[in-house]
C-alpha cells in the first residue's frame, strides 16, 4: 500500500510541475533573472508550496508517525552553521546555472530530454562525491585525539 501511495504523490508532484512550468529550464530561468526578461509566475507556484508545507508541517509537529504509519522525525536544529549556507549556495548556483533542481530534473528526465540526463548524471555524482568526503571527514574526526 506505500508503494502504492508514493507512486500516486510522486505522480501528482511531477505533474504539478510540468502543469506550473517548474520543468520548463527557460521559465525558471526567467523567473530568477530579476534584472532581464523576469517572469514571476512561479512566485505563486512557489507561495502556494510554502503554504501547504506550512500546513503540513504544522500538524506533523502534533504526530510521531505519519498517516500510513511510517514512524518519521522532524529536524530539531535551528543553527545556520557554514555547511548548511555553503549547501544552500551551491544548490541556487546550480539552479540559476540549470534551469532545474532535483524533483523537475525526473520529470525532464522522463521526458527523455537530454539536459534531464545531463543533469541527474551530475546530480548523482554530486551526492557520491559529497559521501566520500562526509565519510572522509568522520573519519578524520573519529580518529583526530580529543
């Protein structure tokens, strides 16, 4: 029955994104050139995102499972430490560069477009290269004298 669920919340999210444009690499570029051809169409898209998460993470604030039952936890942290910046810049970087971040990247890339298996070939060897130098850095930790 998860399988099942995801599948239909991933159908409705990728489907959202092709209906808003967010799959479309020249929209969200022109939504990000402030000072050129500016589209703010995706102020919406975007608004109406952060207020269902809100909403959403209001009431999972109130629960220790979600309602498929899957035990789940929410972040505690509020520090903004140097590797949470440093992790926000590149992913805007690479966004203003690309045109696409991690979900509508799928969803280019099931539209078997090219820039879609440029991107997500690069994306995961960003996520392997960012492992070996966690693993690295724990490590170097464990074994640095206290």
């Amino acid at each position: 029955m998860n399988a099942v669920v995801a599948f239909a919340c991933g159908l409705v999210f990728g489907t959202g994104l092709v209906i808003s444009g967010m799959s479309d690499p020249a929209k969200v570029i022109a939504f990000l050139d402030v000072t050129g051809r500016f589209d703010p169409s995706l102020l919406v898209v975007m608004g109406s995102a952060l207020a269902v998460s809100a909403i959403a993470f209001a009431i999972a604030r109130h629960r220790t499972a979600s309602y498929m039952g899957c035990a789940f936890s929410l972040p505690t942290s509020r520090e903004l430490d140097r590797r949470l910046v440093a992790g926000a810049a590149v992913f805007g970087i690479g966004w203003g560069i690309a045109g696409v971040c991690p979900g509508p990247a799928f969803v280019v890339l099931g539209a078997g477009r090219v820039e879609g298996v440029v991107f997500v070939a690069a994306m995961l060897v960003g996520m392997l290269a960012f492992e070996l130098l966690e693993r690295r850095r724990v490590q170097a930790s464990a074994a640095a004298p206290s």
